[in-house]
C-alpha cells in the first residue's frame, strides 16, 4: 500500500487527508470515505475514542484493488475551519469537494468511484448520490431514512436502555423524563441562532450542525438515488435504527442491496452482551469486525470486475 498526503480546497478551506493506492502499476477504482459525526479524523478517531475505523477498511479495500481517500472534518487533525462554526450542509460540501478531488488524482479511475460513508458520513453519501453526484455507488455503514430529529429521539430511548447501576438509580430518584428532557433541549437548539452555545456552561454545543441536522430528510434524497447502494446496520446499534434498512428498501428505487449484521454495533465491532454507550471503550480494542470488511468488498467487486493487489 502506497500512502500520500494530500490537501484538498473546500471554498475557502484546505482539508488534508490521505490517498492510498495499491504499490502496483495502472489505474484503480477508488472510495471516498466520510466520517461520521463529531470531532473526528481521516480515520475516524477521535481523542477520546480512537475507532480507526478508515484506516481498517483502506487496508483491506487497497488490497482487493480499490484506492481510497480520507480526510480530516473540517476544524479537525490538520484541516483548516474551525468545528464549532461547521454545520451539516458545510460537511456534505466539503465532502463534494474531496470526490472532485479524487476524480481529478493521476492513478484513479473517474467512472469506478464509490462513497462510503459512516453514521452521519452514510448520511451525507445519501445527500449526495441523491443529488446526481457522478459516483458509480454507495456504501450506507449506519445510516438511515429518517429526519434527524427523529433519529436523535429513537437513539436517547435506546441509549437509555442501557444506562445501569448509580446513573439509573438517580434518574429514577430524580424522576428524570429523558424523553421530555431531550424535547426541550432540542426546541432550544431550533430556537438558537448562534453556531455554538455552552451546555451548563461546560460542555460545548455545534448548534448549526444539529439545527440543520435535525430538520434535514435523507428519505427524500434517497428516492432519487439512480445508483447501486450497499446498506448495513449492526442488530446491537443504538444510535442508528436497524429497522431503517427495511425503510430504505421501500424508497430506493435502483439497485439495493442490505444486511442487518448480527452482534455488531455502531462502532462496528462484535458484542456479544448487551450494548450500550458504555461498552464502546473496551469495543474500540478489537478490530472492526470481519464481517464488514468482506460484505464491502463482495459488494464492490460485483460492480468493478478488476485483479486483486496483495500489497
């Protein structure tokens, strides 16, 4: 695998990010890799969750052939911007941004390029193959078909779920509504006007993103897809609704193919016990788990026929 740094131009901002290609001659077909949603690298780290998830599947996808490109979110690792000031729709910008660039790279092949994109990565591949970006594909990793507001209400429930010992013993002291709760710090998100504002005057919030978040449909850009698409949810996640995929069958009109997989969650590893928030920290010292890999690959090389590189 051949690794370069790269600085790709979004408006007025340098995003940086890595290209890797196979260590052999010619020209390969290539996936854009867009991250999910916080503060988060190229490879989907973030300081207190190093997932690496896009560094896993660029090893794997290099050696089946296909090139990739990842980059740091804006006001990320080594990107310009600054997080707080970047809202969902500056995200699928950039995003658009970074597939023209890849198009334009010496050793890619314009008409073989596929999105993949994870959590609200898979969100932003939506928005834009269903707005005629020229992609040969897409890959929803934890995505879904619903309205953002709707999705943050579905993942408290279920993060609720798996609130245990002192935590769930005060909520139920404290007779905490966690639905009404989360209802009204979402109209006091819509009502804001600023970028950001401080929750309890310590944790910080990216207002514009979750304002243009909450009030955005994936389900309508996804029925003008013409595209194939590869969907997959793990049965355990609980911030994306596995029962989106049976959704997205229903609306999608080109060529679909979709799995719940068994045990996995949204960080994409195996769990065996029950999931919850909690869990992600001893998840994140596994690999991501096979199964992924090889769903992905047998996806991509039913629409690319082309050698396998073992570098």
């Amino acid at each position: 695998m051949v690794e370069k740094e790269v600085s790709l131009k979004s408006g007025e901002f340098n995003l940086a990010g890595t290209l890797a290609l196979p260590a052999s001659e010619g020209k390969f077909p290539a996936v854009l890799l867009i991250a999910g949603s916080g503060q988060v690298d190229r490879n989907e780290n973030h300081k207190k969750m190093p997932l690496n998830v896009f560094f896993d599947i660029t090893e794997h996808l290099v050696k089946q052939g296909f090139a990739t490109l990842r980059y740091d979110k804006r006001g990320v690792g080594a990107s310009d911007g600054n997080f707080w000031e970047t809202g969902f729709f500056d995200n699928v910008a950039d995003a658009a941004a970074a597939l023209d660039f890849l198009k334009a790279q010496e050793g890619i092949l314009p008409d073989s390029i596929f999105l993949l994109g994870h959590s609200e990565g898979a969100v932003i591949a939506t928005r834009l193959a269903g707005n005629g970006a020229d992609v040969a594909g897409a890959i929803l990793l934890a995505g879904t078909s619903r309205q953002g507001e709707d999705v943050l209400k579905w993942q408290a429930l279920q993060v609720a779920k798996g609130i245990k010992g002192i935590n769930k013993f005060l909520l139920k002291l404290l007779r905490i509504d966690i639905a009404k709760s989360q209802q009204k710090q979402l109209d006091k998100i819509k009502r804001s006007t600023k970028d950001w504002y401080r929750v309890q005057l310590i944790s910080k919030m990216n207002a514009k993103w979750m304002r243009e978040f909450l009030g955005y449909n994936p389900g309508e850009d996804m029925s003008n897809i013409s595209v194939p698409v590869l969907a997959m949810t793990g049965s355990k996640d609980i911030q994306a609704d596995p029962g989106d995929l049976k959704l997205m069958s229903d609306i999608i009109k080109a060529d679909f193919e979709y799995y719940e997989l068994p045990d996995i969650t949204h960080i994409l590893r195996v769990e065996e016990g029950e999931p919850s928030l909690a869990s992600y920290k001893k998840q994140v010292r596994q690999p991501i788990a096979p199964l992924v890999l090889e769903h992905i690959s047998d996806w991509l090389g039913k629409q690319v026929s082309m050698p396998q590189d073992k570098n």
